[in-house]
C-alpha cells in the first residue's frame, strides 16, 4: 500500500526539455497543464478524430458523433467531474494538503485528458482493435524473418502486445512518440497528463481480465513504452497503481459514451422510445434497483410530458434527448459520491472498481451498455460496417507487414515492399529509426518495425483507410 500526494500527482514535468523554451516567458501565464491543452488542440492528430468513428463509421448525417465530438463531450464532462469532486474534498476538508491551486490543476488535467484519451484507436471503432488484434491472432505464427518463426524470434512480451493490441496503449505511443513536435518526445505533454490516461498501468503479460481489479482489465502500455511509464509512475508516485484522476476520466467516458450511444441509435431508428422505456422498465426490476436515488424511466417520462405540455412536434425525440442530458447530470453526482466516498482507498492504490460501483447509478451503467449494445451495436448498419472495416484492415495488414519485415535489413526489399514501405508516413518512419538506432537488438528492431506498421493504420482516418483500400485495389 502507498500514499499518493497531489503534490507529485500533478508533477508538471515533461520528459524532454528544450532548454530556453522552457525558461517562463514574460507574459506568459499559462500553466504547463494549460499549456498542455493548447498543443493538443493544435495537433493534427487531434483534428484526425473528426474523421473516425465512434459508432456508425462513415456515416452522411452531421448528427452522428465522430471521435472528435465525442472526445469534446469527454473533456467537458471530465472537466466538471474533477470539479465537483475538488470542491467537495475542500469543503468537506478530506485532504488538508488540497487547495484552490489542486482544483484548477486538475481540471485543466481532466480536460486535456479528455480530448486525447482516444488518440490512439485505429480506424472503424472498437471494431478496428479487434480486427487488428485478429489479424495478429490469425497470421503471427506463419510470418518468418530469415527462416525463424516471428513467433520464436520476439519475447512473450512483444508478441503479447500485438495480440492484445490496445488503443489506450497506442494513445500513448501516438502522444509521447508519433506526433512529431520538436524531436522524439512527441507532444511532450506533462507527465501528470500521461499517467491520467493510462488506464491500466499494466503490460500485456500482467493482463487479468477476471481479477476483480480494473487496473488489470487491459494493458497500457507497449514493451516500447514501458521505460516511459516506469518513469511517469514514480514521478508522480503511483508506483504502478491508477492514478487517481484515472478514475476520473474513465467516469467521464462512459458518461459520455453510454448516453451518446442511446441517443445515436435512436436518431439512426434502432431504438424506439417505447422500447427504451420497456427496457429501462425490465433493467432496473432485474437488477432490484433502488429507484428512490435515480429513476431514469420517471425521468424519461417527465421529459414527455414536457414536450406535449409544450407541443412539441416530435415528443419522444424532445423526451430521449432531454432526459439524457438530465441524466448526464446524475450520473456525474453518482461519479463524484464514488470517488469522495472511496478517496482514501484510491489515493492507496488499493480501490479495484469503477467510480459507479456500489452508487445508484450502477445499475444504470450497465442497462445503457446493454441497450446499446443489442440494438446498436448489433444493428444491421453496424454489422455491414463491420464486415467492411474487416475487408479493409486485414488487407492492409496483409500487404504492410510482410512489406516491412525486412525493411532496414541488410536483406533488399522487392519492388513492390518498397513502394508499400514508402507509403507509410514518413513522420512514422522516422520516428521508427531514431529509436530503432539505439534498440538493443535485432529481435528489438523488428518489433519496432511491426509496430510500425500498426502505427501507420492506426493513425489512419476512416476514409483515408478506405481510400489507401481502393487504390491498392486499383479501385479509383
């Protein structure tokens, strides 16, 4: 058991520093948290998300929410979050060592956190982990690099990290590496920041999915990051546990997803607003809820009212938006409960749950995942997608990975590896060599260069995946 202190959980360091631009300029009031925000925002790897999915990919409405909305809403939410939770340990004097100063600190982590917490995730969703995660599963054993078995050349580690692949991991690879701002160090961004999106603070050999701990859920982290992420935890002193503003943001994402999943299906026809309401009705009797704390269906049905006391022309469409949004609201006051009521537990590393657990708003959590997930998730529109995305990526991954096996060999590429390798972002390639130079061993460089090539698809938006398909398909 430990003992996290603010003081070194907001630890503003960076893991590059450029000498006088790190010297504090006159005029410049910013935080380096605040300054954080400002090269996220400026990034392009930022503004890819307006053109990758969150549910329906490559959907013609405005409406629908990409990964940049969605990010948006996760910032804010997260935001609010940490506020509430901040005035509430001040008011209530649970931790001396708080002040206004750890307050504004956190909200501005929070909100960065927020907006790149899914920088990571590769084309198509979920969808395109699984199917990256698949491809690896499926084709790993029956790749050979100068007659040996990839399988018997990498350690159990690296090969764990292909078949795990995780875009929390990837999101901070993409942060800390890929997004080239100055040298090797990506955006560089304050070590505070890294360590609130890192999830699960475990590697893909230490992944326990059945434990009961959440911290072991997935892993967080690459075998080429893991020297990184042993410097960010002690740092900040989590040493190894979830940081406590992790919690945060988790509750901020699954606020923000569950309640964007309902309304997007129902916009997109998948779900009724009698059907919603009858599931609601069916959740909370088979989970015995407790309705006197939060009551999502009389919250439903009082937003009907609303709309045919205001005759409204759509009712059911006035009453799911705007209970959602209502619901938003208690969700986050169930969030800030679980976090203050557990604070003693989480700032010990010790807490193995979610910040819902144990609220009222538990069972709702899991009644809006579930709803989302049978009638979006499973929809018609989305299977399509997903047999698409599949098409897409693994033939992606079928031509990039043998492409790039014996790249910076002494071994010559054939013609067309060479014109497939040199498709690949050169900002990705250069990023590969600088750490490639200093790798350890061969073994070392060719998961640097496997990686490579989940860096490049995993940077990709939807369209630009689908467009590389057709063209490599001479499809123009």
């Amino acid at each position: 058991m430990i003992k996290m202190e603010w003081n070194r959980l907001l630890s503003p360091k960076r893991e590059g520093f450029y000498g006088k631009a790190y010297v504090k300029r006159q005029g410049d009031l910013r935080s380096e948290f605040e300054k954080d925000y400002h090269r996220i925002i400026g990034s392009s790897s930022f503004r890819r998300l307006q053109d990758k999915t969150q549910v329906f990919a490559l959907d013609k409405s405005d409406f629908i929410r990409t990964r940049l909305t969605h990010s948006l809403e996760v910032s804010s939410f997260a935001k609010s979050l940490g506020l509430n939770i901040a005035q509430y340990l001040i008011e209530n004097k649970k931790d001396e060592s708080f002040t206004l100063q750890t307050r504004a600190d956190i909200c501005d982590v929070l909100q960065c956190a927020g907006l790149i917490h899914d920088l990571g995730n590769p084309p198509f969703g979920h969808f395109g982990e699984e199917a990256i995660r698949d491809w690896f599963g499926r084709n790993m054993r029956s790749l050979k690099f100068q007659g040996k078995p990839v399988t018997e050349i990498l350690s159990n580690q690296m090969l764990q990290d292909f078949y795990h692949f995780e875009g929390n991991a990837q999101a901070l690879r993409q942060v800390s590496k890929l997004h080239f701002l100055v040298n090797e160090h990506g955006m560089n961004l304050t070590f505070a920041l890294l360590n609130t999106i890192i999830k699960y603070p475990v590697s893909s050999e230490n992944i326990r999915p059945h434990s009961g701990n959440i911290r072991e859920k997935k892993m967080g982290f690459f075998y080429a990051e893991q020297p990184l992420y042993e410097m960010i935890s002690r740092e900040t002193g989590t040493e190894g546990c979830r940081h406590p503003l992790t919690f945060i943001l988790e509750a901020a994402d699954d606020i923000a997803y569950k309640t964007a999943d309902i309304e997007d299906a129902f916009k997109k026809g998948c779900i009724t607003y009698e059907k919603l309401k009858e599931e609601l009705i069916l959740a909370g009797e088979r989970a015995g809820a407790d309705v006197s704390g939060l009551n999502p269906v009389a919250m439903l049905d009082h937003q009907y009212d609303n709309a045919i006391a205001r005759k409204v022309e759509n009712p059911q469409l006035y009453a799911v938006q705007n209970f959602l949004v209502r619901l938003q609201s208690s969700l986050i006051f169930c969030a800030t409960y679980g976090f203050t009521s557990h604070y003693t537990q989480i700032m010990e590393g010790t807490y193995a749950h979610d910040i819902f657990y144990h609220t009222y708003a538990e069972w709702v959590m899991k009644a809006l995942g579930d709803i989302a997930y049978r009638y979006a998730f499973t929809s018609r529109p989305i299977l399509q997608m997903e047999v698409s995305a599949g098409t897409i990526l693994n033939f992606l991954m079928d031509r990039f990975v043998p492409a790039v096996l014996y790249y910076d060999t002494d071994v010559p590429l054939q013609m067309m590896e060479k014109k497939l390798v040199s498709l690949i972002s050169e900002n990705y390639r250069q990023i590969y060599h600088l750490y490639a130079r200093n790798a350890a061993s061969e073994e070392e460089k060719l998961y640097l260069r496997l990686l490579l090539v989940t860096d490049f698809i995993s940077g990709m938006t939807d369209s630009y995946a689908k467009d590389l398909y057709q063209k490599l398909n001479g499809i123009i």
